[in-house]
C-alpha cells in the first residue's frame, strides 16, 4: 500500500516506498499457485500411470479371451472391442453374471414373435460357454454361482448348435 506525503522540495506529493513485510502476499500467492500446479500435475501422472496398468491388464485379459473363444469355435470377437467393452474388470458383466446371463438368455432364446406367438427356442450351448469363458476370465469368484445358474436351466441333448441346425 502506498501512502502520500505533501513533504516534497517543490511542493508536490511524493510517494513513500512500502515496508518490505507489504509484498509477502506477491510470494504467498506465487508459492500457493505453484504448490497448486504440482498437486494437479501428480494428479494428472497419478492417474495416467493407473490407466497404463488398467489397459494392461484388460489387454492381456482380452487376449485371453480372444484365445478361449477360438479354442471352442466361437467366432472370436475382436480384441480391441473386448478390451472397450469389458475393460479390465468385466464392466458389467461381473456386475451380477446371473443376471445378466439370464436377461440375454431369455431375450435370445424367443422365436421372434411378440405378445402370445412368442415362444421359446433352445438356447445354443456354445453361447453358454462363451459366457462362461467371460466370467471365468474377468471374474472368476462368481464362477460357482454362474455354473449353478447354468445347470439350474435344465438343457438336455436337444440343444441346437450350428453343426445339426
């Protein structure tokens, strides 16, 4: 702050210099916005390095994945899309396996007619075990109530598949 005094030689009012202690907030404000700048750049780091490792891991995953769908004649999707879809935890499939499985279950096994010609058609068995492979590979806790789910549905040797379609 700076004060006036009407002391001068000729009569005009001078300005007198400010007490050192008058600028700290120049150097309070300088140091907060720096600490403020590091603290978004470690934020920023922090975040991008557990990304790196997440897209690791779903890459690795949906390689795998990708290997066990070929292996039972799935035709395997691509691994770019697994990884956006199910990143590296399953996305929502590992939300609740049951649930999901027995909405797309239900929602695939209809003839295609809508109101009372609806009827059910078996479900293919290689669907089944490419959701399992999924919950195997990206959550593999909840295996044992998937598998109790799958052998609740009752399927037996009329399953139709590609080969007797």
């Amino acid at each position: 702050m700076t004060t006036t005094s009407t002391n001068g030689p000729d009569g005009l009012p001078q300005h007198e210099d400010e007490p050192g202690d008058s600028r700290r907030w120049i150097v309070y404000t300088a140091a907060a916005l720096l600490a403020v700048a590091v603290g978004v750049l470690m934020a920023v780091l922090y975040n991008s390095y557990h990304a790196n490792q997440d897209r690791e891991l779903a890459e690795e995953r949906a390689a795998e994945l990708h290997a066990e769908f070929e292996k039972i004649g799935i035709t395997a999707i691509d691994e770019d899309t697994i990884v956006t879809v199910l990143g590296s935890d399953g996305g929502g499939f590992c939300t609740d396996t049951v649930a999901l499985v027995k909405a797309t279950a239900n929602l695939g096994s209809g003839n295609g007619a809508s109101g009372p010609g609806n009827r059910p058609s078996v479900v293919d068995e290689r669907r089944l075990a490419g959701d399992r492979l999924v919950v195997q590979v990206y959550c593999p806790e909840q295996l044992d109530e998937f598998d109790a789910y799958v052998d609740s549905l009752n399927l037996d040797e009329t399953t139709t598949n590609q080969e007797n379609s």
